[in-house]
C-alpha cells in the first residue's frame, strides 16, 4: 500500500504540481549560470575552488525552493481540488499520508541533487576536488533536504491555503539562509556569531569552505554538524506533530 | 660719557641677541618646509614613516596565506598619539579597488597605534587571506586622528596567478546536453501519456 | 444498518448543526435523508462516514460503533462526497485502481475493476484522463470508486447535483442496478425531490438539525394525506360534483386546480370499502350517462409530503 501511495504522489508531484518542468526549469538555470560563470571576465577572478562552491550553493537553494514549493503544497491542495475527503475515508492513517506525501516530494529533490552531478563534476574537473564536492553536496544537501521538505510539507498540512504555505514555507528559507549569506556582517557583534553558530546553513557553508578552499580534512569538520542535525530533528518533530492534524478543511 | 658707552654696550648686545634668534627660528621654519614638502609627495621622510617591511612582493597562487609586516615610525621631534593603521587594496588589472574584508577575516580592521614617542618605531602585522587571482598593489597607511593627516607608504606589489584547471568546453558542453537531455525525457513521457 | 442514537454535533462556534438525531436505516434499504440547505445534511452523512466525530450520542453501522471500530466501518461504506474532486492527471482506470490498493492493501482486483467500469458505462473511456470527462461521467467514476472495496453500504451526498436530466436518469438507474443487484443499501442525502421520489424506499426529513419525519415512502403518503383520496377526469365534471356531493360516505368533493374532480373520503377504513365506494361512484356515472376519462387515487408527491412536513413542523413550534 504504501508503494502505491508513494508512487502517485510522486507521478503527481511531477505531472500535476509541474515537477517535471521544475526539474527541467533548474537544469537550465545551471546551465545559464555555468555558462556565465566561465565567459564573463569577472568570473577569472575567482579560484576554481570557489566557483566550485558557489555551484553548489546554487544547487542547494534552487533544490530547495523547488522542493520547498512542492512540499508547501502537497496537502494543501488536495484540501482545494476537493480530493483529502476520498484519501480519509480510506483506511489510510493520517501518519501513513503524511510520510508518502513526504517521499514523493523528497524523491523530486533528489532528481534534482542527482541532475546537479554533471555540472558539479564539469566545474570541478581539474581539482582533485570533484569527489569531495559530490560528496559534500550530497551529504549537506540531503541532511538540509530531509529538513525543509519535512517543513514545508508540515507547514501544508496547517494552513489553509497554498499561497500562505508556499509563501510561509520560502520565508523559513530565507530565514535560515540569510546568517550564511551575512557571514561577514554577522561575525563582528556576539550575538552575530551566536547565530552562525546555530545556523544549519551557515555551519554548511563553513564546512564548504574549509575542505575546498581552507583544503583542510573532511573529518575535522565534523563540528559544523551538530547544527544540521538539530535542524533536522525539529523539523522532523514539527512533521510529526503536524501530521496529527490532517483534516478536512473546515473541521476543528 | 661712561654712561653712554654703558648704554650703547646693552643696546648692542639686545640687538645681537635678537639677531640669533631670529636667524635660528628661520632655520626651523625652513626645515619644517622642508619636511612638509616631502611628506605632500606620498613618500617617506615624512612626518610618520609607514614601510612595508615583509613581504617585499607577493607571486604567487590562490590560496595564499601570509603576515604583512608594516613598519611606522615617528620621524618627528614630538610624541603623537591616536592613529590607526590599515590596508587598501587596488586591483591593477581591473582599475578598481576592492574591500579589504574580501583578502582576509582580519585584515579589513584598522590597527590602533596608541602613540609613538619622537623616533620610535613599531611593527604592525596584518593577516592576508588572498583567494582572487590577479595583479594588485597593497598599501600600508596610517591616519592621525587628530591631524587627519594620512601617511602612506610604498606599495607592495601582489601577482597572484591562477593555477585554475577550469574546463570551459566540458562545462559549455555539460549545459548544454543536460537540459535537451532531460526535454528529450520530458517529451518521451508526455508523448506516452498521450498515446495511451 | 445504520442507527444512530441521540446523536448530536455542535461546532466550536456553538453552532447546533444535528440535533438529538435518531435514525434507523435497514439492510438493502435506499433512505433518502432530506432537508432545505443547512439543514444538517452534510454534517451528517460526515458524521456517519467517520469524517466527524458527533458531539454526543451513539452511531452504529452495520452492527459496528464508530468511534471504536472506526477502520472496520471505512472498510465496509463507501462514499460519494456532495464536493468530489478527483485526480485529474489520472485516467479512469488508474483511479480505480489507486483506490483499490488503498483499501485491499495492494492486492489487486483487475477483472473487478473492470467489471465496474462496464457497470457504471465507462469501459470505453477507462484510459483517458479524468480531466476530460464530463461532470456526468465524473459522478459515475465516482460511484465506481465508492464501490471499489466492495461496501455493504454507500453514501451519496447530493449524488445529482448539477447534472442534465440525462445525466440525473442515469445515475438513477445505476443506483437502483447496484441496490437491487448486490443489495447494497443506499444512503442519500439531496434536495432533488424528484430523484428521492423515484429510488428511495425510505426517507427522512431534517430541518434546522432536527429529525421532522421519518418512515417509508406509502407510510409519509398516508400520514399527510387528509384523506383517501381519488382523482377523475369526465366528461360533465360539473354535473358529476353536483352528483356526489350527496353521497354520505364521501367527506370532500371539489374541483382540483386542473379542474379534475377530487373525492376525498375518510381515511384508515379497510380497502374493500373504497373498493366499493369507487364501484358506487363509476355506477353514478353510468347511470347519470357521464363518460369517464380517468380515475385513480391520488398519492401525495415527495414535494407534497415535504412541505406539508416542514409546515407542521413549524405550526407546532
């Protein structure tokens, strides 16, 4: 049973809620980018380590905003093409719906972390970093994908609408993306360096930066993890909690 | 007559005495002029001498790590207090400056000299982290504040070369089978949904 | 099949939708659950499906309480919501099938599936998609999901709603089909009077949440008939009123708005008296030489009973 429901959500991920097209939609984008990366001038001033980085930085945002988009409006839009009432009357548990609902958005994830491979691999080329950045992006990306999907997917199964639970869901990235991206900013006040302390993306981008452009070893990174994994574990907490609450829109 | 010899002797001596006196002030005035002059072109022999002692160049390649060493000393007769010192970069290739922060964690922070005593010297060193690749000049400079007046020294030159092994065909040819490979699987799928 | 006991349900805004509802439903029954809109229809048909859980009161269905059994009972009903959406990228058949895994826990039933399909007319149409089917044969795909688990009982909410007449006829005749060939009982609620008339045996009428009327279709046309009641076309309507306003037995004789003529006698006498009283009054007219066109007695329509229910209901408060 729960093959089958996987399998629909995921073929409905795709062809209903446009996946394939988003999936299509992010290669292009690397494709742009990379491109851009290696014509313009200004690009030759960085060191192929950090463009290397920068790949995946933009592997794991558009990652995750697809999957944040797909996930923030798996519930939410069964409730409003009037289907959640056939799905409950099934003998189907609330958990079981909330957890195939939660592969099939995660298995569009990872075809995009899959599709990303390539052009991390065509970057890296030359470094004796492709293997690690494939790993790392992999590693990372998948800890922070479990996360936000859970999140997202969470966050359908509260609000009402798909444009309050898509809107909301993006605003937790932003949110949780910003430290990282205001390193420089942050690390000047206590507070500042509490955050990226605490930050899941920022310890991220810190454990990037130390491998690939510090060269230093993986396993000594390990102290950036704990951040990612206490992200992970309320996110899937709040998942949880919030699968308990399936309902039809309406009932209290 | 004793008594006007007696007068013009004092009155003579007055006389002398102001003479010296003026003659030695317009010495100090001209080699005040002097020093000024010199300090207006961005140089040494200035009031505050500011050197960059080590590395006297910088070729190399990302990712270099290194220690500016900065020497400023008072090449003054007076105590002066309350000065900083700090970098500026310029990208010669580029026509442009960039922010400090960018070469190192801590290198874009100004250093503090509480104040030098006449013809004391101290050595300020500045952390550098450089990952862009390109032909710069470092400059070491120090502001008193209380004269705004900035000192710069000579500038040091930086060649970092790229050691990229960037493969623009393979990644020009990865973007471009990537996306007219997965339209060709979005078309195979939609066709077969159509036919049946 | 389906008894609820003192059932109640009173949202968290206070508002009272079903109140102190009693209801009895019978193996095989079609009950036709009735009542102008926001009457405690849908609220209802939820509470009985298991999507809502009553405020108070007992709900049995097929012998099984539904706050304790609640997974048995989804095994055994099936449902067509008043709102059904459907899984537009989907074809027919692979709905049906969806569904099917869902309840049978992946073990597949093809040659059954197939067998609705035919059922319910969509076996031509069982690989396109869902998204291009009309509103008729979404409702028929519909009952076919309803059917799917095999349910000893299905409920219709508002199953007509929206549909041509032909679309209205078909689903009429494809629930009277799954009643009377896998004697399923049918639950449905609507305010299509007509379609109540025509499939139910039973029905029941609510009214602001409240049970006004309960019982089989002859019981309801007895009780709000005022009397024994037939209606004749002759050809001297006129003469044949002065004529029988003079027969004793007969209560009422009067002109009906089609200009029939309408006999009312008293009710609850046994049926050889109005056997005899309809020979008396046929010898009337032979002998006064009038022609009769029709006679019949007359039976009070769904529409009738309902609001002539709904009137009483209100005069008693």
């Amino acid at each position: 049973m729960i093959n089958t429901m996987i399998k629909k959500e995921f073929r409905e991920c795709l062809f209903e809620s446009k996946g394939l097209w988003m999936v299509f939609s992010t290669a292009v984008l690397l494709s742009i980018l990379s491109i851009v990366v290696v014509n313009i001038k200004e690009g030759s001033v960085l060191a192929q380590t950090d463009i290397l980085q920068y790949a995946m930085k933009a592997i794991f945002f558009l990652t995750f905003i697809v999957s944040l988009v797909l996930g923030a409006s798996s519930f939410v839009s069964e409730r409003e093409e009037n289907t959640m009432e056939s799905l409950l009357l099934t003998p189907v548990s609330k958990e079981m719906l909330t957890f195939s609902k939660y592969v099939g958005v995660l298995l569009i994830g990872c075809a995009i972390l899959a599709i990303s491979m390539p052009y991390l691999v065509a970057i890296g080329l030359g470094t004796q970093f492709v293997g690690t950045s494939v790993i790392l992006t992999l590693f990372i990306g998948g800890i922070l994908e479990l996360s936000f999907v859970a999140i997202a997917v969470a966050f359908s199964i509260l609000f009402q609408s798909s444009k309050a639970s898509i809107l909301t869901s993006i605003l937790v990235l932003i949110l949780v993306f910003m430290p990282g991206m205001m390193s420089g900013l942050l690390k000047q006040s206590v507070i500042g360096r509490i955050l990226l302390r605490m930050d899941p993306i920022a310890n991220a981008f810190d454990m990037m930066k130390a491998v690939l452009s510090d060269q230093l070893p993986i396993h000594e990174q390990l102290v950036h993890l704990p951040s990612l994994v206490i992200f992970l574990i309320i996110a899937f907490i709040f998942l949880c909690w919030a699968g308990g609450k399936v309902s039809l829109k309406g009932e209290k | 007559m004793r008594k006007l010899l007696y007068i013009f002797s004092v009155m003579s001596i007055c006389l002398l005495s102001t003479q010296v006196v003026i003659a030695a002030d317009t010495t100090q005035k001209i080699d005040q002029t002097i020093t000024t002059a010199t300090t207006n072109q961005p140089k040494s022999d200035s009031e505050i001498q500011v050197e960059i002692i080590s590395p006297k160049k910088i070729d190399s390649s990302p990712v270099y790590d290194g220690t500016i060493d900065i020497k400023v000393k008072n090449n003054t007769h007076q105590t002066i207090s309350n000065m900083g010192c700090y970098l500026t970069i310029v990208d010669v290739g580029r026509n442009q400056t960039y922010p400090v922060d960018e070469f190192g964690e801590n290198a874009y922070q100004t250093r503090t000299i509480e104040k030098l005593i006449p013809e004391e010297a101290v050595t300020i060193q500045i952390p550098v982290h450089i990952l862009y690749v390109g032909q710069f000049r470092f400059t070491a400079s120090v502001i008193a504040y209380d004269t705004n007046q900035i000192y710069t020294g000579a500038a040091l030159p930086v060649t970092i070369t790229a050691v990229s092994n960037l493969q623009k065909q393979v990644v020009i040819g990865t973007s471009v089978v990537m996306p007219i490979l997965l339209l060709g699987i979005g078309v195979g799928i939609w066709k077969r949904r159509k036919e049946n | 099949m389906i008894r609820t006991k003192d059932v109640n349900k009173i949202y968290k805004n206070g508002f009272h939708a079903v109140n102190n509802l009693n209801l009895k439903v019978g193996y095989s029954d079609i009950f036709g659950f009735l009542g102008p809109n926001g009457a405690g229809k849908t609220t209802t048909i939820r509470m009985l499906d298991g999507l809502l859980t009553p405020s108070s009161g007992e709900i049995k269905i097929g012998g099984w309480d539904i706050q304790e059994n609640p997974l048995e009972i989804k095994r055994m009903i099936g449902v067509v919501p008043e709102s059904h959406g459907y899984y537009s990228w989907m074809t027919a058949r692979e709905y049906l099938e969806y569904f099917s895994d869902l309840f049978r826990n992946g073990e597949k039933q093809d040659d059954y599936i197939q067998e609705l399909l035919e059922n319910v007319g969509l076996s031509d149409r069982q690989d396109s998609l869902i998204s291009q089917f009309s509103r008729g044969m979404k409702q028929r795909l519909g009952i076919a999901k309803a059917l799917v688990n095999q349910p000893k009982i299905i409920f219709l909410d508002e199953p007509t709603l929206g549909l041509d007449p032909n679309g209205q006829r078909e689903i009429q005749q494809l629930l009277k089909s799954i009643n009377q060939e896998k004697r399923i009982t049918i639950f449905i609620t609507s305010h299509q009077l007509k379609d109540i008339e025509v499939l139910c045996n039973k029905v029941c009428i609510v009214k602001a949440g409240e049970l006004i009327e309960q019982g089989s279709i002859p019981q309801l046309q007895e009780k709000y008939m005022p009397g024994y009641t037939i209606e004749m076309q002759t050809s001297a309507n006129l003469n044949l009123l002065h004529i029988l306003q003079g027969i004793p037995k007969i209560e009422r004789v009067f002109l009906g708005e089609e200009g029939q003529i309408v006999i009312v006698m008293e009710k609850g006498r046994e049926e050889n008296f109005y056997t005899k009283m309809k020979h008396d009054i046929i010898a009337q007219c032979m002998s006064a030489g009038i022609d009769i066109e029709t006679i019949r007695k007359k039976k009070l329509s769904m529409e009738d009973i309902f609001f002539r229910a709904t009137r009483e209901e209100n005069q008693e408060k």
